[in-house]
C-alpha cells in the first residue's frame, strides 16, 4: 500500500541538515559532522542488508529525506507519525507500534534510523514486531547509551541522569524543546533485533546497527 498517490520522484544524494531544526551555534557547527558520520555509517553497514535490485524498502520513521537522501534510486515508501507534505516519493502517516498497512513481507527491506530511541519503552516490542512483519530483512540503527555525548542535546552525558534533572539540563542543549528520548543498551537492541554491530568514534561505540540480510533466516553475526 502506497499513501497519498504520490508519484516517486528523483532526489540528489544529499541529507537536510542533521541539526536542522535545533538552536545555537553549537547545532551549526555538529550538524555537518553529524552528516558525514552518517553516510560513512551508510556506506559500510547498508550494504550488509543485500537488497535485491527492485527491491521495496520500507522507512519507518524517514522524516522530510531519510534514506531517499542517501539512495535516490531506490523504491522506498516513507512512514512517519506526522505527516511529511515535503516528502519527495510514497508515504503513509502511521505509528508501526499501532500499526502498520501493509501486508506480511510486502517489503524487502525495513529501514529504520535513529528512531526507536524515540519510541516509548513499553512500545519498542510492538513496534519491532511491525518492522519484522512487513519485511524480510531489516536495517535498525540507533545511537549508543554508552556513548558520552548525548546525540540529540549535544550535552555530555545527559542520557545518563534522571528524568527530573535530564529535563533541567536539556535547556543547555541544542535540541530546543525537551523530549523523552531514552537510548538503548546494546543487550536492549539485540532482544528486539538480534545480533548488534558497532559504529566507533575511536574507541568509543557510537551506535548499533542490528542489520538481517533479505532472504537470509537469521541476523548476520557480530
């Protein structure tokens, strides 16, 4: 299922700012950084995913570009919770831990980025389920817990403090308004997606990538 009979339209490979919405001279200076991390990332853990050519994508969670930005030449369908007018191909308005329309293994491939951070905790397995329903293999990136920057706030180990004193502390940060983002442990990702890969800043594990190849039975090895 297809939203909004949209036809596909072509896009460049280029990402909208990573920091694009959030304040300061701080998210200026991270968000083309953050940017080439991303496609570095992209360029060495996609590939793992072996999607057949014509193969569907599903992007859950794709936000004004998503992958499009990085693959123009795929057949992906965008999902998100709001709806995204700006988005350049098919989409679907929908919550996957509700949800999704579409039929069991109707995609090859679900592609899902920095976004089941965002997912509440008592929804990750519902959500997780959907991406597994609808598609053969899957691609689920997330960033680090153990990381000591917290991505979204750009603020030294904010993920780590309380509720009551991350709210305090995330008006010094970059991401504006305050939003209940709780990153996951490598042991929290694999229960949902199986085995976990790391992308280093150094020494330092930046984030998991959990990827099940398409047509393979079960998620390639550590």
């Amino acid at each position: 299922m297809q939203g909004g009979g949209r036809q596909r339209t072509d896009t460049s490979r280029q990402q909208p700012p990573v920091y694009g919405t959030a304040r300061g001279r701080l998210s200026r200076l991270a968000s083309p950084l953050a940017g080439r991390a991303r496609e570095r990332r992209h360029a060495r853990f996609f590939a793992l995913a072996a999607l057949p050519p014509q193969g569907r994508v599903l992007d859950v969670g794709c936000g004004a570009l998503g992958l499009r930005g990085l693959e123009p030449q795929l057949d992906i369908t965008g999902v998100d919770v709001v709806e995204r007018p700006e988005y350049p191909g098919p989409f679907v308005r929908a919550d996957a831990a509700d949800g999704l329309p579409f039929g069991d293994g109707e995609f090859e491939l679900a592609y899902c980025s920095s976004v089941i951070e965002h997912v509440p905790r008592g929804r990750r397995a519902a959500f997780a389920a959907e991406l597994k329903r609808v598609a053969r293999g899957w691609y689920v990136q997330t960033p680090a817990y153990s990381f000591p920057i917290e991505p979204h706030s750009l603020l030294p180990g904010a993920q780590w403090l309380p509720l009551r004193a991350r709210r305090a502390y995330w008006r010094f940060g970059a991401a504006g308004d305050y939003e209940q983002i709780e990153l996951l442990r490598r042991a929290e990702l694999e229960a949902l997606f199986g085995p976990a890969r790391a992308e280093r800043f150094g020494p330092l594990v930046k984030s998991w990538v959990c990827v099940r190849p398409v047509g393979v039975g079960a998620s390639v090895s550590r």
